[in-house]
C-alpha cells in the first residue's frame, strides 16, 4: 500500500471508531421455515412465471430435438453439460465477448430457489462467464431436490463463500426505465427457460 | 369525571362551532369541562417550523395552564401527537409530564377512555367520507396504516362514527395519503400542497360522498379551501359536530 | 458557496406539466402499492424490517471492525482495496487506475455514489468517455440530466419523451414509442461499446465482510456485464454499504427489490468476490462525510439506507415535486436528510419540503425514523441561521389574524355558509411565532 493510501485508510478508520456510536450487538436471525410453502415444485414454478421466466417440468427425453424446436433459428447452441454436445461447447470461446455469438447456452444450476424462482450459477456452470449475460437465450437443467425452500436456505450455498462469481438469476433481463413499461429484454439474455430435470450424479455436488 | 377541554388555537379563531360541539358533546356525555381560559397554543407551528426558541415559552405556557388535570381533551389530533409525542422545547417539570400524559384527542378520549359507542341523540343518513389525519393515524394509531400490511384494519374515528343512525361510510382509494397541509407546508409550498388537497378531493369524489368528516380541523380546513377553489360544492364536518347531532 | 436549492419553486414548475406529474404520480404509488402487495406475501415482513434495521445498527456501531475484516477478506480473494476519504479522492483513485493501463474508455453500471462524487465530469474533462449501460442513467447520460430517482434515473420521463431522445441521438423512429422498440434501440446502440470495452466499474448495493464479497443487484445483468466486458473490474461503494455475514445478507435480499418494486428480487444478483483468472479487481471504499455523520446522535440511522427508494415512491410531495426539483443527488425524503451532511447551506430548504405525514418512515426496509430526522433537521436549520428570510417572511405571514369580527357562541363560522374566508389568499394556519400566546389570545372565544 503506498503511503499516500495507508494515509487515507487510517484517516477514515481513525474518524469511524471516533465517530462510532456504542455498540449494539447483533441479533440471531431466523430461516423463517415455519412460514415455507410445502410444495417447494410449485412454489418455484409460480415465482419464475412471475418474472417471465419459463419452466418445463414435462421429462425431454431428446434434448436435441426439444432445443431445435424451441429455438428453429438458433444456429449457434452451445453445451455447458458433459450429456449434451450441442454445436459448440465454452471451452471453444477465445474471448468473452464471443458468448455474444450464442443463439442458446444449456448449462445445469446446482440450485433452485423456491422463494424467488431463482436459479444459481457460477462460473463452474457458466465457464465463461459472460454466456450469462450475453448469449441469447438460456436453458437451465434443474433437480427438484435441489430447489431450497427461501433466499435463507439459498445463501447457505458454499458457493457464495468460495466461488469468485455467482449469480442468483430470475428470469431473463429486463427493464421497467422507459416510462416505467417493463420490457423484456433490456442488455441480457433474452429468455429464460428452466428444464426440471434430475442430476445426472444426483449423490455428488461440486462446488 | 372530569376533563380539561383545550380548544386548538385555529379553531377558537376561525371554527368556534367545533370547540363549541366537543364542549356540548363532553357534556351529554356527562363529563364536568373544565375550560381554562389563558389557554393559547400547544406551541406545534412553531416547533415544526424548527423554532425551538419561540415554541418553548408557548409550550411552557400550554403545560402550567394544563397540566394539573387528570385528563385533557382536545378536538385536534395534530396537538395531541405534538404534546404526547414532541413537547420537548419546554424545560421538563411534572406539570409538563402531567400534560404529555394526560392529553387525548377527541376521538381517543371516547373510544378508550370513555368507552362510549353510541350516541342515540343524533342521526346522519348520510353517505361519508372519513378523512384521518396523518398525525391521527401514525403519530396516535388511531387508525391502521396501509404500510404496515400485516396489521389489522382498525379506525377509531370510524367506530365511534359507526355509533350514530344512519351513517354510511364510502371507500375511496388512498385513503391515508396526505391531504397536504402540513401546517407550514401549506404556504411554504403551496402549489405541491393544493396539489395533494385536489387530488384527495378527486379521490373521495369518484366514491360520491355527501360530506367529509375528520376529526382534524386542520386537514377540513385545507381541504374546504381547495374545494372552494375548485368550485366543488362539498360539505365538511368535524368530528365533533357530527356526534354532538349537527344535521346536513 | 450555493445558492439554497429552492425546491418548492422547482415543484412548482414540475406541477404545471400535467401530464408529466400526472404519469410519474400514478407511476409511483402504482410502485407503492406493488410493494405492499409484495409485503402481503411474506407474514414475517415486519420482523424481517426489524432484523435489518438492528444488523445494520450493529454494523455500523462496529464499523471499523468490519472495514478492517472485508479489507483481509477481500485482499485474500484477490481484490486490490483502495480507501478514498472524498469524492476527489475516489475520482482520482478510478482515473489513475485507467491512466496506467492507457485506458480512455470506460462502461459503469448504476451507482449512486459515483453520481454523488460526481465521477463522470472529473473523467471526461480528462479524456476518458463513459458510457453508462443502466437503461435509466444511459437515457439520462444522453440527456445531459442527473438522475431523477435512485432505482429507475429515467422515470419522470414519458415513452414519448424516450422515443424523441432516442430519434435525436440514434436516428431512430421519433413516433415509435413502444418501449420494446425504444429497449432495442439502446441494446443495439450501446452493444458496440460494451463488447469494446477495456475497464467496467459498477456499484454495490452490499458488502460483505465474512466473505469479502461485492453483491450487486441489477434486472438489466448490466452490473454483471460491466463487470466482465473487459479484465479490469472497479467497484465504488460506500463504507456504510458492509454488512457482516452471508446469513445477513439474506435478510436484506428479501426486502431489497419487494421494497423498491414488488418483486420478489431483482433478474441478476450477484455476487462477486475476486477477480477471475487473467483479470484484476479493484474495490474503493469510500467515505466522504459518512464517517462524520456516524458521530450525529440525531441523523446517523440515515446509514442504514439501503438505496429502495420506497421512501419516494410513497412519499407524495415527491411524487408531486418530481426528483430533479431537490437539486440533489439523493433526492425525496432519504435526499432530506442525508443531503445537508454535504452541504448544509445550499440544502437547507429541503426539510421543509415535507408534511411530516410519517408514510416514509412505515415503508423504510431498515426502519429509519425518516420524517422523525427530517423535523430534526429544521431545528438544526433554525440553529444555524440557515431558515431563509423569504421563507420565515412567508411563515409570519401565515399568522392568522382575523379581520371580521368573531361570531358568537351560538352563531356560524364565516367558513361554513361558504363566503370567502379573510384569509383567503392562503390556508390560514394555526398561529405562528408570537410565544407565550397568539393573537387569538385576547379573544379567546369560548367561555
């Protein structure tokens, strides 16, 4: 640290613990579980709907055949899952700015987040990290067992505390700036659409 | 039992009916009034102008003239949330504690203190809408307040209100917006407070009352004087009138 | 030193456009009424409330403390920490971080504090171009305006309004208004410069020190893509911005968007907590008066602001005044109280643009007692002689001093058989400024 900001730095800490008021203690807080939905499936399927998002909860057993349909002029789909090759993959990006070339990434979130209809992802799922907001279009493979009850549960995740990016994303990107209209969608991806499905390797988690 | 009746400045120079209807109606309703008659101002313009300086002496004043009594009453909720919840310009005595403690508004001297629900000498078949003024609502929790969504929905004037034949009460949307007096506010800032008294006129006219009733003069006053400007040809009525048997 | 912002003649002016008053009037209570719906939904709302407000009072009774932990944190993940005690210094940090990678193009996402710092000006005057990729400050960015609201800068402005900045700007269609076409317009025109991008900064809305983690909250991704666009990430926030663990941040997640919108939460919040492989990260902490307000007895809640805006969305002189009438960076009933600690002359009118009505103070995620330190900030502005003299002219004159002789016990009031009252050229007010009695004293009517 030059000496000019250890300067500042204890400038400011000296005038907080001058100007501090006299500590109060921290109250314990509650994951809220007796107020939880008991059917977390559902829960999540309204709560994405809401932000626009979709979700598919019929099995796909030809995800090839399903992405092609869904998305008829997607020339560019890319796979983040091992199960899938779809036409590229994230490792094939040279740059960042490439993932704006995708039509449609599919990755798979390790969570799901009943509350909110969030899903997660980090730059494991992601790889590259720009896919989440500048492909077009996102397919996200989700486990029903692994969608927790509230945002509580959800910041448990190790990932908050180990990964250097994570995303609690709802639905695609939007804007409610002009004239307060909310439109989908602003700088992001354009859609969202979370596919229930179990985990290949339901017993093991990463992260 | 009995009661000191403090008549809000204001209404003693411009509404005299109103102190004129809580007297006889706390009469009815068998309270001995006591009247003090150097009462002036419960000193809230001036502190809600910032002017700590000239509202001591006033409040100083409000708590010797009053503050030997069990129970105060006034038809004013802005001077009783300023005695009970911002009586802090004056020097502390046991007078002024007294004071602080012992005040309620008009409303809250029936509903809690009297208990009194019904008041069989008047009728008002008439269709209401009942304004409760923000320092009613948040400052003395005479009523719920849409913020907190989870509380139940409760008034106190309303209930009260209930007690005389006839009544019906309209809804009306933002119901506790403010009305935009504000006291000094009102002529500070003059075009945004008109504004607000218009559009609480519109909404409590699309719901096609035949009056409004508040039990805070202030806001009628403010609203009467949008309403005159705006040609519309409303009735207003305090409170007090109405359970006192004023008819339309 | 500045002229008093003289913020009731700003609304003035705002009011006689009907229909931009109108819109943003039924715009912001429509807000208002999404976010209690939103409250509806969750029985433990009030608790939730509580919880926040006492974690950050915690925190920032503990403030050095935390600084000093998330500056470890932070610095273990990999993030470069910087300390600015002023908007210069928070300035000139940002600037000689691009200056020594040749940088002279720079995409920010939404941050208030860079607007309070005022950062655009101090790096365009120095050759660097910003280009904001918030929907709301990038349509402000091209109208040469600040912003007019915290969470939505654009608001005040029509789809019309959009669509004619746009045809102005872009060459796009001037009658088009439709805002998916007028959203497009912008994607199209500001993808070029944010693929091109070198250096993004974004705000925070929260910092946590467990983890020494950013966590930014946007519906746009445009603070994800600000972030990632280029290998040099700058993230500004304010020291008040920490909170101490993960488990807390839940808390505030929950009341963050449903407060400010009625969502549930915002489409990208996320967090970040060191750079990614090949790129750097840099964090300033900045203070700029915010340690001093910590030691106002009165005023240090306002801290525990964490930027909703539900405070304006319910408060209607705000909705009445539009946002750019206060003069000020943060501007309704959080702008009144927090922009005197800056400057405490040229804001010295806003504490009265307020009817104490008490609604911002219900709606407040982190129970700040808003209309409570606005009343405190008028006795403050009393003190300090800073009560205009037109505005203390204004206050004598409202004096109600009945001209008409007072009717009798029995009688009516001049009011009530409908002629003009004699003050009828201003609501006639409750007595003013004449301690120990008022006018009306001597006679006294009732007897």
């Amino acid at each position: 640290m030059s000496s000019s900001q250890a300067l500042s730095r204890n400038t400011i800490l000296d005038s907080v613990r001058a100007n501090q008021p006299a500590a109060q203690s921290m109250p314990t807080i509650p994951h809220f579980h007796t107020n939880n939905p008991t059917d977390l499936v559902a829960t999540f399927c309204e709560s994405i709907a809401r932000m626009a998002g979709v979700v598919v909860t019929d099995h796909v057993p030809d995800l090839d055949s399903f992405l092609r349909t869904k998305f008829p002029n997607a020339k560019v789909i890319c796979s983040a899952i091992p199960e899938y090759g779809g036409t590229t993959q994230p490792a094939s990006l040279n740059h960042w700015s490439e993932a704006s070339t995708i039509d449609v990434c599919i990755l798979r979130s390790p969570m799901g987040v009943a509350e909110t209809g969030s899903i997660l992802l980090s730059d494991i799922e992601l790889q590259v990290n720009t896919i989440a907001f500048l492909a077009h279009d996102l397919m996200v493979l989700l486990d029903t067992k692994q969608i927790v009850a509230n945002i509580h549960d959800a910041y448990q995740h190790t990932y908050f505390n180990l990964r250097p990016y994570s995303v609690l994303m709802t639905g695609p990107s939007g804007s409610g700036d002009i004239g307060g209209i909310v439109v989908h969608p602003a700088q992001g991806v354009r859609s969202l659409t979370v596919l229930l499905s179990p985990a290949p390797d339901a017993g093991q988690r990463t992260g | 039992m009995q009661a000191a009746l403090m008549v809000p400045c204001y209404i003693d120079m411009l509404y005299p009916h109103v102190g004129i209807a809580t007297l006889e109606l706390l009469e009815k309703l068998g309270v001995d009034v006591v009247y003090p008659k150097d009462q002036t101002c419960c000193g809230q313009p001036m502190a809600n102008s910032g002017c700590y300086e000239e509202a001591r002496a006033t409040e100083e004043h409000c708590a010797k003239v009053f503050g030997s009594f069990d129970c105060v009453a006034t038809p004013s909720g802005s001077c009783t949330h300023h005695i009970r919840n911002k009586f802090t310009a004056g020097a502390d005595s046991p007078e002024r504690q007294n004071l602080v403690r012992n005040t309620y508004d008009l409303v809250e001297f029936l509903h809690d203190v009297l208990r009194i629900r019904e008041f069989p000498w008047a009728t008002f078949e008439h269709r209401v809408a009942l304004h409760t003024s923000c320092s009613a609502i948040r400052g003395l929790n005479m009523a719920s307040m849409s913020e907190h969504v989870h509380d139940p929905v409760f008034s106190k004037p309303q209930a009260l209100l209930s007690g005389v034949p006839g009544i019906e009460f309209v809804e009306f949307e933002r119901v506790d917006e403010c009305c935009g007096f504000g006291g000094t506010f009102a002529v500070t800032e003059e075009a945004v407070s008109a504004k607000m008294g218009y559009d609480k006129l519109a909404f409590i006219q699309q719901a096609t009352p035949d009056c409004i009733i508040s039990s805070d003069m202030s806001c009628l006053m403010h609203l009467q004087g949008c309403a005159r400007r705006q040609k519309q040809d409303i009735p207003f009525y305090h409170f007090a009138e109405v359970l006192n048997g004023v008819s339309l | 030193m500045s002229r008093p912002v003289d913020q009731a003649k700003n609304a003035e002016t705002f009011l006689a456009d009907t229909v931009h008053e109108q819109r943003l009037d039924e715009l912001l209570w429509a807000m208002r009424m999404r976010r209690d719906a939103a409250a509806r939904q969750v029985p433990e709302w009030e608790e939730l409330r509580t919880l926040a407000s006492e974690i950050k009072e915690h925190t920032l009774s503990n403030l050095s403390q935390y600084l000093i932990q998330f500056e470890a944190r932070a610095t273990a993940n990999g993030m470069i920490v910087h300390w600015a005690r002023d908007a210069h210094e928070h300035n000139q940090i940002v600037y000689d971080i691009l200056a020594e990678q040749g940088i002279d193009a720079l995409i920010k996402s939404k941050s208030m504090l860079t607007e309070e710092c005022e950062l655009r000006p101090f790096l365009e005057r120095r050759g660097i171009r910003v280009t904001e990729t918030d929907l709301g400050e990038r349509i402000q960015q091209l109208d040469n305006q600040p912003p007019g609201h915290i969470i939505g800068p654009s608001i005040h402005k029509t789809t019309k309004d959009v669509a004619v900045l746009f045809s102005q700007k872009y060459g796009s269609d001037p009658n088009n208004e439709d805002a998916a076409y007028l959203a497009g317009v912008m994607r199209e025109n500001t993808r070029p410069d944010i693929l091109k991008a070198h250096a993004g900064m974004t705000g925070a809305n929260f910092v946590v020190a467990e983890t020494g983690a950013i966590v930014v909250a946007t519906n746009e991704g445009n603070a994800d893509l600000s972030a990632h666009t280029s290998p040099l990430h700058i993230c500004s926030v304010g020291i008040e911005k920490i909170i101490p663990t993960r488990e807390s941040l839940a808390v505030f997640i929950r009341l963050l968007t449903r407060s400010a919108t009625g969502d549930t939460i915002t489409q990208y919040t996320s967090t970040f907590r060191g750079p990614r492989k090949g790129a750097t990260m840099h964090v300033i902490l900045v203070d700029n008066g915010r340690s001093a307000r910590l030691g106002m007895k009165r005023f240090w809640h306002s801290l525990k602001c964490i930027r909703c805006a539900a405070c304006m969305n319910t408060c209607p002189v705000y909705r009445r005044s539009g946002g750019l009438s206060y003069g000020s960076t943060y501007m309704g009933p959080i702008g009144i109280i927090m922009m005197p600690t800056f400057e405490i002359r040229k804001y010295s009118e806003l504490p009265f643009a307020s009817t104490l009505n008490g609604s911002c103070t219900n709606v407040c995620p982190v129970k700040i007692d808003i209309h409570e330190q606005i009343y405190g900030w008028r006795e403050v502005m009393e003190e300090n002689g800073q009560i205009q003299v037109v505005k203390k002219e204004a206050m004598r004159v409202a004096d109600a001093q009945p001209s008409d002789p007072l009717p009798d016990r029995h009688g009516h009031t001049v009011n009530r058989t409908g002629s003009p009252s004699p003050l009828r050229h201003l609501q006639p007010l409750e007595c003013m400024g004449q301690a120990p009695g008022c006018p009306g004293s001597h006679n006294r009517n009732i007897s």
